[in-house]
C-alpha cells in the first residue's frame, strides 16, 4: 500500500515554481535565469527561494535579497536596497534614477562577472541583516 507524501513546503513549491519557469523559457532567457539562481545559491547556500508577484525571489537575513524577472530582452535582477550596496564593479545598469532599488539587466550573450555578483548577493544579505529591528510601540 502506498504512502500518501508528505505535503510540499512553501520553500519547496517556490523552488518547483522556479524550475517549471526557467524550462518554460527554451531560449537564453531560461538558460540565463538558471545560472543566475546558481550563483545566488551558491553564494547563499542558506538563501530562501519564494514565489511572489509570479516572480522568482531569493531572500535571506530577513529580507529580499533580489529577485529574478523575466522579460523579452533581458533577465533582470532588481535588489530592493540596491541603491545602498557597494558595486565597484559597476554591475547594476538598470534602475539607477531611483534612490532605493538598483536592477542588472542580463542580456543575451553578455558576460557575467560571477565573483562580483556573488559579492553583490553577499553585500544585499548583510544589509536585510544590519537593518535594525522596528521598536515596539510604547503603551500608554
């Protein structure tokens, strides 16, 4: 007799809902978006994937790391505190006339600095970690 399987986590039906979109994307798109979510990986092995605004997201420490939109020219990473993390080697070329989100916009055939996005993915984590905690509302 069969066992019924345990029912799946949130974490592992974000993570299902990622793979069904990158092998939705037979071209570059897909290819692109799955070693993007490699490297975020590997420079976050503890990193949380999540599926919000039908959009692959990866977060850790607490808060949104970048997610992972899709889009006819281009894979985009948006990193929400982009605005306030060190990029010395220039990555982020989207987003920039805001004064919070930073985007990269990964086109076909460009290259990846890799070391450099995975010292991105690290410098995002670290600031969801040193946001200060909200205080609590004082009673009267």
């Amino acid at each position: 007799m069969p066992t019924p399987k345990a029912k799946p986590t949130a974490a592992e039906d974000a993570a299902a809902l990622i793979s069904a979109k990158i092998a939705a994307l037979p071209d570059w798109r897909g290819a692109a978006l799955a070693r993007l979510r490699a490297l975020v990986l590997q420079a976050l092995p503890d990193a949380v994937e999540e599926w919000k605004w039908s959009t692959p997201v990866w977060s850790a420490l607490g808060g949104i790391v970048c997610t992972g939109e899709v889009y006819k020219k281009a894979v985009k990473l948006t990193f929400p505190k982009g605005a306030s993390l060190p990029d010395p080697s220039g990555l982020f070329n989207s987003s920039l006339e805001g004064n919070v989100r930073r985007a990269i916009d990964v086109t076909e055939g460009a290259p990846i600095n890799e070391a450099a996005l995975k010292a991105l993915f690290l410098a995002a984590a670290a600031a969801n970690g040193a946001a200060s905690p909200k205080k609590p509302k004082a009673r009267p």
